[in-house]
C-alpha cells in the first residue's frame, strides 16, 4: 500500500515538473515572439519616413504627368465630341433616306 502511494506521489510529482517545464518553455516563447515583435515594429517605424516620402514623390510625379496631359486629354475629348456629333449626323441622314424609301 505504502508502494502505490509512494508511487502515486512520484507520478503526480513527475506530472507537476513536466507542466512546470512545459509552462517555462511557453514563457520564454512568449518572451521570444514578444522580442521579435517589437523588433518588428522598430524596423517598421524605421521605415515608415522613407515609404511617405516616396508616396510623396510619387504623388507628386502623378500630378505632374496630370497636368501635362491635360491639354492632349482636353483635344483629345473635343476631337471625340466631334466625331460623335459627325457619327449621329450621318447615322441621321442615313435614317431619313431609309424612312423616305
């Protein structure tokens, strides 16, 4: 009787180091992802002037390349009115002389 007790205890106390040991082994994962995570986050704060000032540069060049095109993209607009308004005029014409057949 005094065997299986003893051996009781043993189990449980076996039992009790490895979820102990287990825990510490979660704890230090813990604190290795929450170092890797702050890293992470520096790199990105390190980072972050450098993308603005491209999103600037880039928007900037954007603006640039709108203005410029501007003009061609208004002639271009009046020369499709143009054309639009000389399609609906023959399609008219074309409609009349099949109405007057």
């Amino acid at each position: 009787m005094f065997k299986s007790i003893k051996q009781l205890v043993g189990n449980a106390t076996q039992v009790v180091t490895l979820n102990s040991k287990a825990f510490a082994l979660r704890v230090k994962g813990v604190q290795v992802s929450s170092k890797e995570l702050n890293e992470a986050m520096a790199n990105l704060k390190e980072a972050m002037p450098l993308v603005e000032q491209t999103s600037k540069d880039v928007q900037k060049s954007v603006n640039k390349m709108n203005f410029r095109n501007k003009p061609h993209l208004e002639r271009i607009d009046e020369a499709k009115a143009r054309i639009d308004d000389g399609m609906a005029t023959i399609n008219q014409m074309l409609t009349f002389r099949k109405k007057k057949s």
